[in-house]
C-alpha cells in the first residue's frame, strides 16, 4: 500500500510540474510525497546539507535553588510536662 500511494503521488507530482495539470497544487500532494518517503526511512531533507534548516538546540533556563521553607511538620516538638496537682482539663494559670 505505502509503494502505491508513493508511485501515486509521484505521478501526479510529475504531472503537475509538467504541465499536464496545470490547475492542480501540487503543495498537498508534496506532503503525502514526503510522508511517503518518510515511511521507507528516506529523509527529503539532509542535516549536514547546505541551507537545510538547522535544529535549534533547546534552551535550558537555569533558576536558582530555592530557600528550605519551614513547615509545622519541620517544626522542633517541645513536650510539656503535666504536673500532677492539674485537673484533667483545666487551664494553666498564666505567670
């Protein structure tokens, strides 16, 4: 299937550039060319070829680390002590 849409789009390329269709765009039928091409491996454009469109690298944004932040979980535990003579819920007198 993927030879006969390549022999396909090839012969209406042709045509077209020939002068046999001269009302068709042969943009669309370039696309299915290249994809075609593309599926049996063979890249249309070459990397190291002059004027090819070169590959950008990408851009890495470096940010700096930010601060430790203390949470309530990070937070030091202070444990009180309870003295005997309280009652079981009752307030602690404030000094």
């Amino acid at each position: 299937m993927r030879i006969i849409v390549l022999t396909w789009s090839a012969g209406l390329l042709t045509a077209s550039y020939a002068g046999f269709l001269p009302k068709m765009d042969p943009t669309f039928i370039a696309s299915i060319f290249t994809a075609s091409l593309a599926t049996f491996g063979v890249d249309a454009v070459k990397k190291d070829a002059p004027g090819a469109p070169k590959a950008e690298e990408p851009k890495v944004e470096s940010t700096p680390p930010t601060p430790p932040v203390l949470s309530a979980i990070d937070a030091p535990v202070v444990v009180e002590e309870k003295k005997e003579d309280e009652a079981p819920g009752a307030a602690a007198p404030v000094p």
